[in-house]
C-alpha cells in the first residue's frame, strides 16, 4: 500500500544536454526548463554566478575574471567540472519546485549519436553526481524521432537530421535502433561563424557572436527568398576601430552560410547513399524529418528536398524534439527499453 503510494509518485525527469539549449522533462508535468547551456563562473574563487538565460546574457560582457561558457563542445562535454554544476543548477530547480522530488530522480538523456564510450560515460557520469539516482542514455536522433511520434519500432526505415548549435545528427532509424548515421561538426554555431567571418572579408567589419547569430535568424536561408529581406549588422570597424553599421540583405547571409548548408546537405546525401535500398524506399514514402533549432534556417527543407529529391518535413516545434523524446521513454521506459543506449536499466522495486 504505502509502496504503492510512494511509486505513484512519479520522480522522472528527461534531460536534453545540447551545445546550445539544455531541456528538462518532468513527468507527467512537460517541459518546465529550457535555457542556453551558458554558465558564467568567477574564475577568481571559482563561484557560480549565473546559468542558463541570465548567463547567456553575459557573454562579451564580462570583466577578465568572469568567464561565461559553454560546458559543452560540438555536442559533448568540454569542461566536466561547469558541466555538472550546470545539470546540477537545473536539476536542483526541479526539485525544488516539487516534494515528490525529495528523492533523487530518475533520469532520461540524451547523447549525441557516434560518440565515443568515454563521452558517453562523462555524461553519465555528470547527470549522476549533479544528482540522478538512475541515468539512462538515449541517442539523440532516436529521442528526435520519438519526440517526432515516428513509428521506430516498425520494420521500416525512419530518417530523422538533428540540425543543433554544435553538431548535425543524421540517423536512420529501423526496429527501435540505428541502422545509419553520421554526425558533423556543422550546425548552428559554425553558421554563426561563416557571418562574421563574411563580415570581417566583406566589410571589414567585427560582430560579436550573439549578433552574428540575430542576423541568421532574422534574415538567414538556405534557398532564395521571395522577397529578399534587410538587416543591420552593428559591429566594429576593422581598421578605424570605432562602431559601423552596414546593410545586408538575404543573399549576402545565404553567400555567407554557403558552403557549410552545402556540407550539411552533401552528409544528408551519402547517408542515403549508405543505407540498404529497402529502407531508402521506406523514407521516400514517409520523407526525412528535420528537427533541432538549425532546422529553422528558411528554406533549409526546401533545399534538402531538391538535394536528396525526397519529401522533406520539419517536425513540429523542432527545438523540443529530443527532450519530448526522452518524455515518452520516461512515460513508458519498460516498452522503450530497447531503445536505451546503457544497459544498466533495472525493475524499479514494487
Ligand atoms: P543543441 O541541441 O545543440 O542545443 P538546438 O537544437 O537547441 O541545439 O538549436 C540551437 C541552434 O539553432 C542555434 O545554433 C541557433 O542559432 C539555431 N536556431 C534557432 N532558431 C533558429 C532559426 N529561426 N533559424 C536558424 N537557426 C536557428
Ligand atoms: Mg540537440
């Protein structure tokens, strides 16, 4: 009786670690976190100062001995010790805000595909001491697809791109695992990087990260527009050192991000290429879903249709896939099982 109380007492919660934006999912609650994985630290006495929102704010703005960064590179961790501390900052908000969580939770999260054992180990082992009782990992792509409500159990092939702010995740997806996938290091962030280095070739002009990136969402593509559309990008000039502003428009971002789009889309190519024909059939019926933030970039769907001349869809609310993924593991992790990367999962007591 009071075991059963206790279990209904649902203490699960589903983590997406990106490069960009970290995500948390409470159990039968949904999405109550979703920051930038920012952390700003006072390198002086090693304090914490900031996370998430409030941190992102501070980068380029801080004195020499603040440091805000990025706990984590191309989609694994870089630096252990922030990265902990920044899981442990949310997962602590979490438990906070319920009693059930008076007990360490349970945890669903995500890693990116093609990792090496000792990241993914790094992972766990971070979501463990941020305080996790349980940590169970699932491969980024297949919690998009999930997220995505693609039937990945069926004998069929399912191909989902993972376009984030430090990796692209190209997976196809048959019988709850991965039968093709490869990841690159071009997403969002190296987008970002193509502007200002656009900006300094072209205009002799520097822009800080944040502005490089307002500018690809604001006017960025990957396909011509309609109706070409015009920014202004503030920064320093080069060679009089004193604050410009310069007019670009459409083309000249779409220019900028070129080459990169093309790399992103040539690996959405050769993975078709790899895969067994019988799969290829199957997505050619069902079309190559894209989720994560970069999958925004307009007309970024267009061009992968015309590349791969395969239907093409962005799934909804792109940025939430993968931690609404690891959402419906939690709900349900005994069917799912077989869809968990570690193999430590065990019967929770009755
Ligand atoms: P991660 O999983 O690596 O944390 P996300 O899936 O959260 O990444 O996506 C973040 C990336 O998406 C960032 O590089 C951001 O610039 C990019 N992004 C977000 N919105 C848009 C948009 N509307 N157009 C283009 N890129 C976008
Ligand atoms: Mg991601």
């Amino acid at each position: 009786m009071l075991n059963n109380f206790f279990s209904s007492l649902s203490r699960d919660i589903g983590i997406d670690l990106g490069t960009a934006n970290t995500l948390v999912y409470v159990k039968g609650r949904g999405i109550v976190i979703n920051e930038p994985s920012v952390v700003a630290v006072n390198q002086k006495t090693g304090q914490i100062l900031a996370v998430g929102d409030e941190a992102k704010k501070m980068v380029g703005r801080t004195p020499a001995h603040i440091v805000a960064s990025r706990p984590l590179v191309e989609g694994v961790i870089s630096d252990f010790e922030v990265a902990e501390q920044m899981l442990r900052y949310f997962i602590n908000q979490v438990r906070k805000q319920s009693l059930k969580f008076l007990s360490r939770p349970r945890v669903v999260i995500g890693v990116p595909s093609g990792v090496t054992e000792v990241e993914k180990r790094a992972v766990e082992d971070a979501t463990r001491s941020a305080g996790a009782k349980d940590v169970y990992l699932i491969e980024e792509p297949m919690a998009a697809a999930i997220g995505s409500r693609l039937p990945i159990q069926e004998a069929a092939g399912n191909m989902v791109v993972d376009i984030g702010g430090g990796t692209t995740e190209v997976a196809i997806i048959s019988l709850g695992g991965v039968v093709v996938c490869r990841s690159l290091r071009i997403a969002g962030d190296k987008l970002n990087e193509d502007i200002i280095l656009y900006a300094r070739d072209e205009f002799k002009l520097l822009l800080g990260e944040k502005t490089a990136e307002d500018i690809k969402i604001a006017i960025g593509s990957a396909f011509a527009l309609e109706d070409k559309v015009e920014t202004s990008m503030r920064g320093r000039d080069l060679i009089t050192g004193l604050p410009k502003e310069v007019i670009v428009n459409s083309d000249h971002i779409r220019e900028a991000m070129k080459r990169s789009v093309k790399t992103l889309v040539n690996a959405v190519r050769s993975t078709i290429e790899e895969a067994p024909p019988e799969l290829v059939a199957d997505i050619m019926g069902r079309g190559i879903i894209l989720a994560g933030g970069g999958s925004l970039l307009r007309g970024l769907d267009r061009l992968v249709a015309q590349e791969t001349q395969m239907p093409v869809k962005i799934t909804e609310d792109p940025l939430t896939a993968v931690v609404r993924g690891c959402g419906i593991v939690l709900e349900d992790v005994d069917a799912l099982k077989n869809v968990l990367v570690s193999t430590q999962y065990q019967e929770p007591p009755r």
